[in-house]
C-alpha cells in the first residue's frame, strides 16, 4: 500500500465514537477486517437472553413500582368487585418519595480534586475549578434530578458518562446521561457492576433513522427482541422502531491487561465493533477499562448491583391505608343516602320515593313497617378510623418523613431550639442517603478525569470564578495529566508518574437549615474574637477541636492573620528602633509618634469581633430572646415565629 492510501486508510479509521440521543455510544461502520462478525452476535444474544431470564424478576418490580409512583396501582389489583367503583390512592408514598427528592436537590454535590503528590497541585487546583463547570455544561443538575426520581422509585439510579464527539462543533466533549435500568443487563450474582464478563444496554430507535445512520440496515429492520415496557395511560405504538443493542465486554489480552471493548449491532447486524477498528483493537474503547455506568442503589441488595427503595417498603402500607380510605368512602356515601327495604306488595309509588323534590308520595293499600321501613347503614366508629390513622403514621415512620421533617409540629413542642433539634435528628435518614450519592458522584467524577486524559488532546478555555470571586478564564489540555518520566537514579530508569487526584465531596446547594447553622458559626466566630491576629494562636487551638464545612479556609485564614500581625509586630520595634537614632541624630521627636503607632497596631490586632448592642424581645411566656450569649440560632427562629401574625412586621 502506497503512502497515500495508508494515510486514507488511517484517516478513515481516526474517528472518536459517537454518542446518539439516548446518550449511549454509537459508531460509524468501518470496512476493516471483522474481528466480530455474525457468530459473535449470535453468541452475544444468548448471553443477553440468559441475562434477561436472570432479571426478569427485577424488570417487573421495577414496571409495578413506577404504576405505585403515579398512584395507579389498582392496575395491578384483579378484583372483580372493585370495576366499577371509585378507586382512592392518597398521596402518602409520593409526599415521602417528593419530600426525599428535594432533600437530594437541596444538597446539590460539588468536587473538590486533591492531589496524591506535591507536583500535582497546580492541576487539582485547576480541575476543582473545571469540573463544575463541565458538569454543568453536560446539564448535570437535570441528570442527577432525574437520577434520584429513579433511585427512590426503582431502588437504583444509573448515569453513563461517555464521549461525545461531535459536541463543540466537532471539538468532542464528555456527556453525562441518566440509564433506565429496564434498559441494563449484566450477569445475575454480581454485586459490582465492573465485575460483569458482558454488559448490555439497549435502546429503540426508529426506522428510517436507523437506516439513515447505518445503511447496511436496509432490509433488517423491525422488531425481533421483546424490551420491558413501562405501564402507560397513553397508546405508545414501537411497531416503526428497532431495538439497537450496545454491548460492553472485558477482554484479557496476552499481557495479563485487560480491555473494555464495545460493539453497537441490530437485528444480528453489526453497526459497530472497536475490536474491528485499528484505533481501538488493541487499547480498547475506554482507556479506563472501566464501564461507562455507575450505579447507585439506594439499599444494597445483596449478589446484585440493583438495590430496592421506599416505594418497596412502604407499598404494603399504601394499600392497606387505600383499602381503608375506599371502605371508608363507600360508608359516608351509604350512610349519607336514604335507601329503603321495600316490599312488592307495599304499594308504594318508587318514582316519587326517589324523586327528593316530591313532597307527597302515594300509597295504594296498608302501609306497615313489614313492607317498607328505612335502611340503615352503620357508621364507622372511631376505632376505625384511630387505626386508619395509626397506618398513616406507620407509614411515615418507615419512611422517615415525620411532620417535623416537613416543618410541622406536634402539639406542645413550641420551643425553637427544640424544633431546630427535631429537624436536625430527623434528618438522619436522608443524610445517609446523600452520602451514598456523594460516594457514587465521586465515581462518576473519575471517569471524566479518565476521559479528559484520553480524549482533551486540544487546549479548550473555561469560565471559572477566580480566588478573589472574579471571573477568570483558564485554558486546559490532557497535557496537564499525562503521564511524566520518573528519570534515572544510579542509571536506573524510573517508572512514569501519573497524575492521580482523590475527590471530596460537598453540598454546592444546601437547605436553608444548613445555611443558617454555618453562617451562625461564623458569627460566633467573628464575635468570639477568632479573626483577630493577636489571638491567632488560641483560635487555632480552639479550631483544632472543632468540625463543620469549611474549617480548614478558615484555619488558613486566621494563620494568615497570625503571621502578618506578627510581621507588624517586628516592623513597629524596627521603626521606633530607627526613631530613636534619628532623634538622636537630629535633636527630633519622631520616637513619640512611632510608639504612639505601634500601640495603635497592638490595639487594634487584639481587639475583638465586638458586638452590636441588641434590643431584648420577649416573647409570649415572657422570656427575653435575643440576648447576648443565648442561642442566635433559636432566637432567630423563635422571632421568626413571633413575627408569623403580627401584622407590623
């Protein structure tokens, strides 16, 4: 081959893959030599056949879950007795489904990148500040909103994270999408999702499109592979569309590595294999080796990397609570009719009975109790509904969306501080849920590092908010996190060094509640004399006992002060020193005003925060709020309260 067509050759094959609109990675066809042919997706069907006998129990958990999620669970009842008549679903499970959602959303993560090495922290510092803002140009906060609705529904949220390369206009930039689980399918009895020999992930895509995209399509269309569907309300018609299968594996190679490889095919056609792209053969895919799904079940089921959520442990309850409620209703309605036993031989006119408009009914004959009286229907006692009642609160118990946790009180709780720690403990439930999800945004961070290494080849520039909170702009390239020669020690050749980051997480967005509490600190912080540079050594005494967000900014901080203060400190001594020799020298009374000066700077270094002379309120028992010394986290709220009816305010 001439070095013209090799370059052609070659050229056709540098092709980054491609990402479709379900976010799963598509692929142009290549015409090389076919490493995976039609025996391969023949063998790889039966693998996903077996996989999808193995979570066929899972797919139907999953499609009845989201029926309870839309309070259309009487689908699932066959009771010849309930046609016909009104079906009540309260809302209880979607309030406490709602209430975990937005719990999620007001603790929104964010990274922070820390290096392993000193070398390296010019590029975490770098990426702490890009990370953000890729992932907010992959819309990540949609993705992780839609993330969690899954994961309280199913018991699992999944995200992809791929490379799109024709984002930026051909650029290429890392996607980010949220997995239907119904879609995934990996071996039964694993419990990590990595440790899966095949992954599947499939998708409907529509006819024409398909052939569109892949020309060796025409003729192969159609459906020829049943998916688990959702429940709808609507007529969806999937006649027109495909089911197009991407299949993930890890392969061995003869140096003990092993490889991700990828394979996009459609009704026994392949559209796409890297192990048939020469970019691709021997690397593999991704050059993390990794899967591009990270899973987050919400509690861990063991041999499988799905877990199972609220919804399976509260629809118990839920039907009970909606069986009541419809006994209930039906009794009120009876109760609230008039019905009557009539005998035929009553002679009573039925229509002017039924009819309440009518005052005078006539009778033909003796009317006697025996052939008309009045039908009485029982109410419900208050046992009845006491245990209806008691249903409701077990069900917010199991879940833990107590009233507290929404804002509600019971009766006699009326103290502020003792509301504030309520809703603190309440809260527990949903702290280790967050945790978990910070866990898996942290894997998720990773693999966009991995994919930044492999595919930022070109410099690109991002917004950032600079040290000072001004806007700055910060060019960045993989050059930044490829690896670097070790270099020799005693004519040894060292090993590259890569770099390698661990990722912190915290609340980028946090509840009103948090807000609070952290700008309560630091307040008693500033008041308690912390900042002031005289005082640097006991305040970091004091900080060493201490723990909330943001600690070690404000250690650096006061340490800061500390070593400035003291460098003013050495400068007052050096000038009221030269004070005196120029006195001396000049017959002058400049050491007057220099110590004048230093005693000015010692003043104002050992002063404290201070304090605003604050008016007392009491409040309706009489107590004074607003103090000093007293808890401005309850007095605030307790004033909040006052203030809720008092029209002045």
């Amino acid at each position: 081959m001439d070095g013209g067509k090799f370059e052609q050759f070659i050229n056709h094959f540098d092709e980054a893959p491609l990402v479709g609109e379900n976010g799963l990675t598509t692929e142009p066809e290549l015409p090389a030599q076919q490493v995976i042919g039609e025996e391969d997706i023949r063998k790889a069907n039966d693998i996903l056949q077996k996989y999808k006998a193995g979570k066929a129990a899972l797919d139907k958990r999953i499609v009845d879950n989201e029926l309870w999620f839309r309070m259309g669970h009487w689908k699932n009842y066959e009771n010849k007795e309930m046609q016909g008549k009104p079906k009540p679903s309260s809302g209880w499970l979607f309030n406490s489904i709602a209430n975990k959602h937005a719990d999620a959303m007001d603790n929104y993560p964010e990274p922070n990148v820390l290096p392993r090495a000193e070398d390296d922290e010019k590029t975490a510092k770098a990426l702490s500040k890009i990370l953000p803002t890729v992932l907010e140009q992959c819309d990540y906060e949609t993705v992780y909103s839609d993330t969690w609705w899954r994961k309280l529904k199913t018991g699992t949220g999944v995200k992809g994270v791929f490379w799109d390369p024709e984002a930026r206009g051909g650029l290429g930039e890392i996607c980010i999408r949220s997995v239907n689980l119904l879609m995934l399918y990996w071996e039964p009895g694993v419990e990590d999702i990595q440790d899966t020999p095949h992954l599947f992930s499939l998708s409907l895509m529509d006819n024409d499109q398909l052939e569109g995209r892949y020309p060796q399509m025409a003729g192969h269309t159609g459906s020829s592979m049943d998916v688990a569907k959702y429940i709808h309300d609507d007529s969806i018609d999937t006649g027109d569309k495909s089911v197009v299968v991407d299949w993930y594996y890890k392969k061995a190679l003869e140096g003990g590595q092993t490889v991700l490889h990828y394979c996009k095919y459609c009704n026994g056609v392949v559209l796409y294999a890297s192990e048939n792209d020469p970019q691709y053969a021997q690397r593999g895919f991704y050059d993390h080796g990794k899967y591009p799904f990270v899973f987050d079940p919400l509690f861990r089921e063991e041999d499988s990397p799905a877990g199972f959520g609220y919804i399976d442990v509260m629809k118990d309850t839920q039907t009970a609570i909606d069986e009541m409620n419809h006994a209930m209703d039906e009794n009120v309605k009876l109760a609230a009719k008039a019905r009557y036993v009539l005998s035929d031989t009553a002679g009573v006119n039925e229509e002017e009975l039924a009819d309440f408009g009518k005052d005078i009914v006539h009778v033909v004959g003796r009317l006697t109790d025996d052939s008309f009286r009045p039908l009485q229907t029982n109410v419900l006692s208050g046992n009845c509904i006491s245990y209806r009642d008691a249903r409701v609160s077990e069900l917010k118990e199991i879940s833990g969306n107590r009233d507290v946790s929404q804002g509600g009180t019971t009766s006699g709780l009326t103290a502020a501080s003792a509301i504030a720690a309520l809703q603190e403990a309440g809260s527990k439930l949903s702290r280790d849920m967050l945790k978990s999800a910070y866990r898996t945004f942290a894997k998720e961070c990773y693999l966009v590092i991995e994919l930044m290494r492999q595919f930022y080849d070109e410099e690109r520039v991002y917004r950032i908010t600079g040290e000072s909170g001004g806007v700055e702009y910060v060019p960045f390239s993989n050059a930044m996190l490829q690896a670097v020669p070790g270099g020799n020690v005693g004519g040894v050749q060292l090993g590259d060094h890569e770099p390698v980051f661990d990722i912190t997480v915290s609340a980028a967005k946090k509840s009103t509640f948090s807000r609070l509490s952290q700008n309560e600190t630091a307040k008693e912080c500033y008041q308690l004399g912390f900042f002031a540079p005289a005082n640097a050594d006991a305040a970091l005494a004091a900080l060493e006992m201490m723990d909330f967000e943001g600690i070690e900014k404000v250690r650096e901080r006061v340490s800061q002060n500390g070593t400035l203060y003291q460098q003013l400190q050495q400068m007052a001594q050096q000038m009221q020193k030269m004070a005196a020799i120029i006195d001396q020298q000049n017959g002058t009374n400049v050491s007057a005003a220099a110590s004048a000066a230093g005693q000015a700077a010692g003043a104002a270094g050992t002063g404290g925060g201070g304090t605003a002379d604050a008016k007392s309120t009491t409040n309706s028992l009489g107590d004074v709020v607003g103090e000093s010394g007293s808890n401005s986290m309850a007095t605030q709220a307790a004033k909040r309260a006052m203030n809720v009816n008092n029209p002045n305010k």
